[in-house]
C-alpha cells in the first residue's frame, strides 16, 4: 500500500507540474491549438503504444501476474485471484483507452 501512496503522489506532482508548465506557455503567448495539430502525429503513436501495451498485457496475463509476484508486488497465494479478474482488469483497461487515450471526440468521428 506504500508503494501505491508513493505512485498517487507522484502522479499529483507530475500533474501540478504539468499545469504550471501550460500556464506558463499560455501566459508567453504560445498557441496551444497549433501546438496541438503539430503534435498529433505523435499522439497517434503514443495511442497505439497504450493499444500494443494492453494487446501484450492481455496476451501474456499469466506471465504478467508471476512477475509482479516475483518482484514482491503480489502474494503468491493469490495467484488465483488475480487469474480471474482478467477479464475485469482488461474490461477497466479498454474502457481507460476508449474514453482516455483515444477520447470521445475521435471515437464520435469514427462512429
């Protein structure tokens, strides 16, 4: 549980960071808009690096859940558990990369 504490802190920072960091380029004058269609190429990679990450993780789950366990993030005697609630964790995972990394307005454009 420590360690989860330790990853929501410093998923606070970055995001504190991050926001100071567009609040300073909003008050330089920089147009995010622009910056924004000049990047979308590397959004697209960045969207099928998140697809090609679950896509692995979905494919290799047992070999997944056996290394967390040998890296002390998981107990062993779990093991089962954690077997089934792949089709959970995968669901909670496609629905973060629909909503998330690909977003409403693409998905509406595709639809």
């Amino acid at each position: 549980m420590k360690t989860a504490f330790k990853y929501l802190v410093a998923a606070i920072l970055a995001f504190l960071a991050l926001s100071v960091v567009a609040m300073l380029m909003l008050r330089a004058g920089v147009d995010l808009v622009a910056l924004d269609e000049r990047l979308q190429g590397l959004f697209d990679v960045f969207r099928l690096a998140h697809l090609v990450a679950w896509l692995a993780l979905f494919v290799r789950w047992p070999a997944a859940i056996d290394w967390c366990i040998g890296k002390g993030w998981l107990r062993s005697q779990d093991r089962a558990v954690w077997y089934g609630l792949k089709a959970k964790i995968m669901t909670a995972l496609a629905a973060y990369i629909l909503i998330v990394v690909v977003g409403p307005a693409r998905l509406f454009s595709i639809l």
